[in-house]
C-alpha cells in the first residue's frame, strides 16, 4: 500500500548540520525534492 503525505520528520535529527536550511528554527525545508524509498541498506 502507498500512502503519499505532505511533510516529513525524523524523530533522531540530522546526519549533518549540512541538511539543515534554517538554523534558527533547525529545519531543512526542501522544494520539488526526489525521494528514494528501498527496504535496501545503501552505502558508498
């Protein structure tokens, strides 16, 4: 089952301060932003 939703959250922060597009509210607001979902582990 898909289920497609507005908005995202990570409950244990960032990996990188990097991600991060607002330092005052910590927030990383991204716009027309790709998303890859796997059940994968993905490495370098």
């Amino acid at each position: 089952e898909l289920s497609v939703v507005e908005g995202m959250q990570f409950d244990r922060g960032y990996l990188s301060a990097y991600f991060v597009t607002n330092a005052d509210k910590m927030i990383a607001q991204l716009e027309n932003a790709y998303v890859l979902l796997t059940d994968k582990k993905i490495s370098n």
